[in-house]
C-alpha cells in the first residue's frame, strides 16, 4: 500500500474526531489526532510543549 495523508480540517462541533475515527476503521489505517504532534516531537527532537501550542493556535 502507497502512503498517504488525510487531514480533515477541525472546528467546534463539527464532528471531526468522530468522521476521522470512522474513515480510519473504513480504510483500515490508523487515525493518529493528535498522537502525530508526539511522534514529531519525538523524531525531531523539538519540545512537544512547542508542537502543542502550535496546534491549538492554528
């Protein structure tokens, strides 16, 4: 299987978390949320603190 990226766009009540949980059990791949931030943080090496605050910023 060829990797691939799905990002779904997030915003209060728009059920983001639930329709990415779903398609990742319909597709059979891993939805990460927010996990992926950790794994970065990790590789990288950055302050996970850093890739946090970004996040909830953006």
């Amino acid at each position: 299987m060829d990797n691939f990226v799905i990002t779904i766009a997030r915003g209060f009540g728009s059920g983001e978390k639930q329709i990415g949980l779903a398609l990742s059990k319909q597709l059979g791949i891993p939805c990460y949320e927010n996990q992926i931030l950790s794994m970065a943080s990790n590789y990288s090496g950055i302050n996970k603190d850093l890739f946090f605050f970004r996040w909830t910023k953006s």
